[in-house]
C-alpha cells in the first residue's frame, strides 16, 4: 500500500523504529550526570585531548629535524658535486687556453 507521496507503510514504520532507537541512543549520551562526574569527564577528555597535542607536536618536530638533516645532507652532496664540476671546467677551460695558444 502506499499513500499519496509514494511512500509504503512499512517505510514508514521503518523510518519510526529507526528514529526510536537513534533517540534513545541521544538519550542515553544525554543523561543528566552529577557535577563531579561531569567535571571528571571534562578533564578526562581534556587530559586525552592534551597527551594527543603532545604527542602530535613531538612527532611534527621529529620529522622536521628530520627533513631539515635530510636537506643539509643532500644540500652538501650537491654542493660538492658543483664544486668539482666547477673546478673541472675550469681544468677544461685552462687546459683549452694553452691548447689555443701553442696553434
């Protein structure tokens, strides 16, 4: 059976329980607690909250140490291999000179 928007009853009775039991799971989550527990609670969360800040700080800042060692190594690396070929085009270039000169 369906009634005038196209919709079967057993749709709708679906689309009831499932609302019941998401209002009672709210509900449950909801429930009023005394405010200590709710202050334990609170700081509880806050403490986890904090650990994670921690702990997420502590590993950025290790992995950028560790990028920055990792740039200086190969900023060193391509220095050295500019600087030899550098002097190795000066060799050339020299080399070149007093070929020139001795035709």
């Amino acid at each position: 059976m369906s009634d005038e928007n196209g919709s079967s009853v057993g749709t709708i009775i679906l689309s009831f329980v499932a609302g019941t039991a998401v209002g009672a799971g709210v509900a449950l989550l909801l429930a009023p607690k005394t405010g200590k527990e709710l202050r334990d609670q609170i700081s509880e969360l806050a403490e986890d909250a904090v650990d994670k800040i921690k702990d997420y700080t502590t590993e950025a800042q290790n992995k950028i140490k560790s990028t920055i060692e990792e740039g200086k190594e190969l900023y060193s690396e391509k220095k050295s291999i500019i600087t030899s070929a550098i002097e190795a085009g000066k060799e050339a270039m020299d080399r070149e000179k007093e070929r020139i000169k001795q035709v």
